[in-house]
C-alpha cells in the first residue's frame, strides 16, 4: 500500500481537472477469442470492438473522440459574464489516454492548449491508478468521461459538473459518510424517448422476469445502465481503492452481463453472505442501498482493504440522459451514430 502523501483538504481555488478515458485493451489471439465469445453471450449476438482504437474512426468528418474533447474544452464555468464565451474555461486541464501516436495523426492536439495526452498501456483501472498517484494531488476535484459518448455537448459538461458540485465533499452516504466520488447512471424512463440505440433495448420474454430489460439492471421502482461520467476528489479514503484497481471489477460489469460474469458476482456475494443480495439480483429487484454497501463490502474482503470511511453513491443522471448513456460499443452503435449524425444541420 502507498504511503499517504499530502493533505485531503479540498485543493482551495482550483479548477476541477477533466479526465477522459478512451483506452482500449491489445489482446492476444487467444485471449481475444476467449473475450470474444463472453461478449457474444452478453449482447445476445452483437459482435463488440476488441482490441480496435474505435475512438479515432470518423464520424460526420471527426474522430468520435474528438466531440468529447470539444465538449469538455468548450465547457464554460459558472461566472459574472453575461455571455458564455466571456466566461472561464470550466477545466483547469484536460488529461487523455489513447495510444499518443495514432491520435496525433488524427486530430491536431495544437487546438486544445489544456490537454495532456498519456499513452495507454493499461487496463481502465490501471490508467485511473497512472492519473490518480502521479498526477493530481489530494483534495483535487476530478471529473471524469469516457471517450466514446460523442453525443454530449459542452451544456451537458456544465450541467453535469454542476451536479457534482452540489454532491462532492457535501453529501453524505446512506452511512452518514462523506461523498468524495460518485458514479453516474442512466434510468431507462429518462433516456427511452431520446434513445438513438433501440437494437440495444431487449426484453426478457420467459420466466418470472418477464418483461424486464436485458441489458439494464433491475432495481426496485427502476431500470438503470452506466451513464459513462463520474468525478471524485483525491482523498486517502479512496487510495486503497485506487490501488488495487477495484475500478475494473465494477468497470466489468457496467455493461451487459454474460453468464460467466452473472456466475462471478454470485459467488462473490455468496462467499460475503449477501444471501437477500443474491436474491435482489436473480430477481431484477436490487434495493440501491443494499447494492452500494453489498459491493463495498464485496470488494473489502475480495482485496482485503478497508474502506470503512470510504463515501461514494450513485447519481441518477436526469437531463438528456440517452445522450449519456449511448456509447459505441459496436460497429452496429457506430452505424446508427453515422446515419444520426449525418442528417444534423449543426452540432
């Protein structure tokens, strides 16, 4: 375990840091096979991108990458101006992963003066752990975005980091802990009416589930997905999480979930005795308290780490929803995405 270095205050007068991820993993013949055939059994058939930087493919004359980019560089801060353009760049810096090579041969980094550009080596966790311990301190605020949800603008940026505001080193857990991160997702009532990715809605047509989507998971009262945004601020409470890159186990299971990822959760709840847990699960009837605790209770004893003092929630993103949960997960999603983005006026 890292040594704690450092104060956890919040960092006073600094602008928050952006930090997008659009890494992807190189595999292996053999592993990409192996890969391959779980993420067939999740997405019932859909043939996912492996090992295929899908950030840099063109879309409507722009990498896909390059809409978030825009999106959080055009982000403005709250202020006195009466004018946007007059207003502060919301980000202090805006820090990237992707193989640095590739992108520069794509997008000409010279137009955004605030972006740091960090080649990918590693697993999702693994570039958050890069960025997390070498290069922000403690009490820095961090937003974070994901590379391949182009249809967010720089008003969704705003509004979205001014929601974090409101809940970072403010809010409390249901323990009465204070939030220094927390995760974004999407409620299917929110995003239905404005969803460009319908092939993704299926629903369950046997069973005592019956009627229940797919690919969404099913609390009590809702149906959610991964809204592919969060921020936290550095804080010693969140290194040990950092540090064992739990953020892959949870990053794993953001998406659909095969049989053998299912098969793993249930035997992780089971060594834990989350008994009820399990059965909130098989029955698509999670309770959203006894599913925050019971991961961090998961995780706890799967690394053996205390993160007792540890104080993360999710946020049920609410305006223009669908804009964050659709992401291009396959070349299907990127087809849909050409054909939209090919009949807007302007963007």
């Amino acid at each position: 375990m890292r040594k704690k270095q450092g104060s956890a205050a919040p960092a006073a007068g600094k602008k928050p840091i952006a930090l997008i991820l659009a890494g992807y993993d190189r595999l292996d013949a053999r592993t990409k096979r192996q890969k391959k055939k779980e993420m067939l059994e999740a997405y019932d058939g859909e043939v996912i991108y492996m090992g295929h930087n899908k950030f840099l493919r063109n879309l409507a004359g722009r990498p896909i990458i390059q809409y978030v980019i825009d999106a959080v560089f055009n982000a403005r801060a709250e202020g006195a101006g009466s004018k946007k353009s007059s207003r502060e760049p919301l980000y202090q810096t805006i820090h990237l992963y992707n193989d640095i090579e590739s992108f520069r041969e794509e997008i000409d980094e010279t137009m955004y003066p605030n972006l740091v550009l960090h080649q990918m080596t590693d697993s999702v966790g693994g570039h958050w752990k890069d960025f997390y311990f070498n290069h922000i301190e403690y009490g820095q605020r961090v937003d974070v975005f994901f590379g391949d949800t182009p249809r967010i603008t720089s008003a969704d940026v705003e509004y979205i980091s001014g929601e974090f505001s409101k809940i970072l080193g403010k809010a409390k857990d249901h323990r009465g802990v204070t939030v220094n991160m927390v995760y974004g997702i999407v409620e299917y009532e929110d995003m239905k009416k404005d969803n460009w990715l319908a092939h993704r809605i299926k629903v369950i047509k046997r069973g005592a589930n019956r009627g229940k989507l797919k690919s969404f998971v099913g609390f009590d009262g809702f149906q959610a997905r991964v809204g592919n945004t969060g921020a936290m601020i550095k804080h010693p409470t969140i290194d040990p999480l950092i540090e064992y890159e739990t953020l892959n186990f949870v990053y794993n299971l953001r998406k659909a979930l095969s049989p053998s990822t299912f098969s793993r959760i249930l035997y992780h709840l089971w060594r834990t005795k989350h008994f009820d847990m399990i059965r909130q699960v098989k029955n698509r009837c999670i309770r959203e308290t006894d599913y925050i605790e019971a991961v961090r209770d998961v995780i706890s004893k799967l690394y053996r780490i205390d993160i007792d003092q540890y104080g993360g929630i999710l946020y049920h993103i609410k305006k223009n929803a669908a804009r964050w949960e659709n992401d291009i997960d396959s070349p299907l999603d990127y087809e849909v995405f050409k054909e939209k983005f090919g009949g807007m006026t302007e963007r």
